[in-house]
C-alpha cells in the first residue's frame, strides 16, 4: 500500500512517533579554529580602509560643494528678493544644522561601538596577568553603560560587596562576569531566540520571497538594536549597519554558508528532516542565520571577552528553534 505524499506543513502518520532529536554537534561550529580566525580578521577589520577614507572624502566633498552653493544663492537671494530669500535662509540653516547633528550623533555611536572592542582586547589582556588595578579603572568605565538595565544596579552593588583589595584583575574581572553579565547575557540569548524563532515562522509562512527578504531584514535590524541595549549601547543606522557588517563577516567564518544551505538535512536527526517540508526547511535555514548574526551581535557588543562564562553557541538554541517551526506544519496538519 502506497503512502499518500506529504504536502507543505503536512505531518506524514508514519513519522510522527519519531522523536524530535536534533544529531550532537560533533564539529562543535567549528569552535578549535573559529577564534583565531575571527580575532584574526577582527585585527584586520580595524584597519584604516582606503576605500572607506575615499568614499568619506568624496560624500564630504560633494556636501561642501552643495552648502558652498547654497549659500551664494542664497545670498543673491536675499541681495534681490528679502522676502523669499530670509524664510529660505533660515529653512536651509535649520536643514543643516539637523543633518550637522544627525552626523555627529551618528559618529559618536560608531565610536563607541569601536571602544567596546577596545575595552574587550584590555580586558583580555588584564585577564591573562597577575597585576591589581588594572581591573577596578576599567570596571569603572563600564558600570555607567550597563547601569540602565534592570537589575544591574543591583548586580553591581552585589559585586561590590564581594570584592576586596586582595583580588587581582583576573578575578575581579571574572567575578564581575559572573555577577553582573551573566544575567544580562541571558537576557541577550532570549533576544536572539526570539529573533531566530520569528525569522524562521515569517519565512516557514510567507508566500512571497520578497517579503521573506524585507521581513527577515527588519526582524534582524531590531535584534540587533535589542541585543546592544541589553549591554547598554544605542546604535543608530549607521553603527546598526557597521554592527551588521561585522556580524556577516564574522557568521561567514563560522560556515553559515554550510547551515543555511545543510542545517534542516546534516544537523537535524532522520525523523526531524521527515516531519518538514521543503518550505519549513527554508525557514529553518534562515533561523539559523539569524541566530548565528545574533550570537556575533553579543559577541561584538558585550564589554567583556568570555572567560569564566561560557561563550553562546549555535547549538545551544537550535533544537528550540526547530521545534517551534515544527510544531507549526503539526498545527496546520490539524486544521
């Protein structure tokens, strides 16, 4: 007897007492050589572009003639006609003065964004030495960042009262890992969860590629605004689109091409890779992504390097995001 092919989201009835087991990550993402590649690339990243200085130079260049020119218009304008020339005179003053602001802010945001990785390179270097003092001036730069959260002030306060004059740097820097970070990196990784869950449903749901792309786009945007402010930083579009760039440099270093292209097949057990149609996969391939860009995201935002808690990993979410996009082609199988 021939079974009756499983449609889109249709659950077959010979596999649905398969236990949803996702296979142990034996390669564990590539963890042995992934962080010296990334630091690697990371030391390279920081290196001044030259494309990067051209295109600052003509965008500056192109602005000053535009406002060189404006104003002998405007100045002719109000040599000729007051009346039209003093509303525009102001009209333009206000424009540039927005867009003046706009830049500097935007600028400041980048800043600290780079600072965040110098503070994680004295820290890892603070972290492999036996020294005191070190560690207090640095954490000192910190709490004001992280003071916003819920529940930091009180972490803080906490690691205050644990710590004396007879811990060294390393300790007073892994303590305040365990104190104070670790709650707020359990509030990044729901974040990224959330996210990864969400990109894989809109995609498991959408009819249209394009609208796969937009929504998988915003949805990655606010993860990534969210995880910052979970480490007490604000990014604007334009650190928001520096922190993207890092984030798919650095997931291309990890295979990503190898999860997106292979996750619902290599990384899902045989009676997982039964119970998902083709559509669903793509869903899956795409979560994946996005959680891959979020742990990136908490790695490039975090003040701290990882070292007395464990850095997230890929694995450590992906059986929750499979099972929520799973359970999706169950319930449209009931209906």
């Amino acid at each position: 007897m021939t079974r009756k092919p499983v449609r889109p989201f249709e659950i077959d009835p010979a596999t649905t007492d398969l236990p949803l087991v996702v296979e142990p990550d034996s390669a564990s993402d590539g963890e042995d050589g992934e962080a010296a590649t990334r630091a690697a690339l990371e030391s390279e990243a920081r290196r001044p572009s030259w494309r990067g200085r051209l295109l600052a130079l003509a965008l500056v260049a192109a602005l000053g003639a535009t406002v060189v020119q404006a104003v002998v218009y405007i100045r002719g304008l109000l040599r000729d006609q007051p009346l039209l020339g003093v509303p525009l005179a102001i009209l333009v003053a206000v424009f540039v003065a927005a867009i003046v602001g706009w830049v500097l802010i935007e600028w400041i945001q980048v800043r600290r964004l780079r600072g965040r990785a110098d503070l994680r390179d004295e820290a890892a270097r603070l972290v492999h030495s036996e020294l005191h003092g070190g560690a207090p001036r640095l954490l000192a730069e910190l709490k004001p960042a992280l003071a916003h959260g819920p529940g930091v002030a009180a972490d803080v306060e906490r690691f205050e009262g644990m710590t004396d004059d007879a811990h060294d740097d390393r300790e007073r820097l892994m303590l305040f890992e365990r104190t104070v970070l670790a709650p707020v990196d359990r509030r990044a990784r729901a974040v990224v969860l959330e996210c990864a869950r969400d990109v894989g449903l809109l995609t498991a749901l959408s009819p249209l590629g394009l609208l796969d792309g937009i929504l998988v786009m915003w949805r990655t945007t606010i993860m990534l605004r969210a995880i910052s402010a979970c480490y007490g930083m604000r990014l604007g579009a334009a650190a928001t689109l520096r922190l993207l760039r890092k984030c798919l440099r650095n997931a291309a270093i990890a295979g990503v091409a190898d999860i997106v292209g292979h996750a619902a097949v290599e990384h899902v057990g045989a009676g997982l890779a039964g119970l998902v149609s083709a559509r669903a996969g793509q869903g899956l391939g795409n979560a994946l992504l996005a959680a891959r860009l979020g742990i990136e995201a908490m790695r490039q935002t975090r003040p701290l390097p990882f070292v007395a808690e464990d850095a997230p990993r890929l694995k450590h979410i992906r059986q929750a995001v499979f099972e929520s996009i799973v359970s999706v082609g169950r319930e449209r199988e009931r209906r």
